[in-house]
C-alpha cells in the first residue's frame, strides 16, 4: 500500500509541471477520486487489523485504487506527449 502511496506522490509534481490547463483541472480530478478510494482502503485496512487477517473487501480496494493510479499515471504521460 506505501507504493501507492508513493506512486501518488510522484505524480502530484508531474501534473503541476503540465502547461495545459485544462488537462491539469481533469488530472486534478482524477487525484481526488484517487485519494478517496485510498481513504476507503485506510479505513478498511482498520477493519483488517482488528480482526487480523485481510478482508476481501480490502483487497478488492486495494485492486481498485491500483487501477485507478495506473490510468492516472497513463493520463498524465498523455497529458505531457500532447503539450
């Protein structure tokens, strides 16, 4: 999960050196949509640690935002290929 952390990190500088505005407003987007399901991961990861053991919800979380910073790491070398 500290990859993820660490994937969204990187990128937030990468969007900021973009020229384009409006390719930055949607990127920007895409970052909160991100950070949310990383907050529902969090919470879920409470969850596994009080009954000691990983749910499946929390998996299923953890695909799901791996998904979501892999387009959004795509979306950004788009955003940068195109100007």
């Amino acid at each position: 999960m500290d990859d993820l952390y660490e994937r969204l990190d990187r990128a937030i500088p990468q969007i900021n050196a973009l020229t384009s505005k409006v390719a930055k407003r949607d990127l920007i987007k895409m970052v909160r949509g991100v950070d949310h399901k990383m907050t529902e991961l969090d919470q879920e990861l409470v969850e596994c640690r009080r009954k000691h053991k990983e749910t499946i919800r929390y998996q299923e979380l953890k695909q799901q935002a791996a998904e979501l910073v892999d387009n959004l790491e795509k979306h950004i070398t788009f955003a940068a290929l195109i100007g």
